[in-house]
C-alpha cells in the first residue's frame, strides 16, 4: 500500500455561522445574568454549561480524512475511526445525501460540524462526519452502517480511495 493521504475537513458557511452564533450567544448570556445581577453561583454554572458543551463539540469534531495503510481513518480532533477497507462496499460523492429532513440521534446539528448518529429521510440511519455539506461522500459497510464524510476535495479522495479499494481485491 502507499502512504497516507490527508484531506482535511473544512467548515463551510453554514458551520462556521452556527459556531459562531453559539459563541456569541455564550457572551449574551454572561452579558444579561450580570446586568440583572443574577448570583455569582447562577452566572458559574450557566457558563460552565456552555462552555463545557462549546469544548466537547470542538473535541468530537472532524478535522481530517485519512486513507491510511489500515482503512479510512476519520480524526477528531479526540479520537480515530477506522473504516477497514475490507468492509467497505462501496463509496460515492453524494452532495444529494444532504437533507434539512433529519433527526439528530446523538451527535452535533452544526456547532463544529454535524457529527453523530441521524436519522435523514432520504438514507435512513447513518453516521455523519459533515462540516461541508457540498463536499459528502457516502461510505457504505458490510454490517449496513452508513458514513457521511467530508473530505475538502471530494473527487481526490474518491479517486485514491477507489485505488486502495482495488488494490487490496487483487
């Protein structure tokens, strides 16, 4: 096999003006529960909320794509999901398989992504690892699991992976 190849995983305009917002809103908050002198403990636990939510988002967001020797690696920025190659099916750009029609199981609805667990009307269950809604690439396993990701450059990507892919079918 050859070396790794990265993509990272760039925010769109939607992501960033999500994060952005939730920022912002974190700053009102601290903002209106010291003008209506609401109590210190009030104020410390309301921004340790938010804050605490703020970083375990940052830390379970993806930053990068990688397809290395062992599968398709997907990084957050705490942890690696591997993908083995063997138990990929098939893989496709999928711009399509975006849908405002979800439900969010577990994961994050745009702060630093749309990451986790979602039930989207048009695929079913499936695990997205989105920070660019125009850059998805649909990954299917054997055990039927559904993986949205979001490679900067989509078409690099499918190419070098559909080479891994064959690669390890000779």
């Amino acid at each position: 096999m050859k070396n790794s190849f990265t993509c990272p995983a760039r925010y769109d305009s939607l992501v960033k003006a999500i994060t952005v917002a939730y920022l912002l809103l974190i700053a009102l908050v601290a903002t209106i529960l010291l003008v209506v002198r609401a109590p210190f403990y009030v104020v410390v636990i309301t921004l340790v909320i938010f804050t605490a939510m703020a970083i375990a988002a940052f830390a379970l967001s993806p930053r990068a794509f990688v397809l290395s020797e062992e599968g398709l690696l997907i990084c957050l920025n705490v942890k690696k999901i591997c993908l083995k190659y063997q138990d990929i099916v098939s893989a496709r750009y999928a711009p399509q398989a975006w849908s405002w029609v979800k439900i969010r199981l577990c994961g994050s609805g745009g702060l630093f992504g749309f990451y986790g667990l979602f039930l989207l009307k048009n695929l079913g269950r499936a695990w997205l690892f989105v920070t660019n809604r125009r850059n998805i690439i649909l990954v299917e396993t054997r055990s039927g699991k559904k993986f949205l990701i979001s490679p900067e450059d989509p078409r690099k990507f499918m190419i070098e992976l559909m080479k891994r892919m064959k690669e390890l079918n000779r």
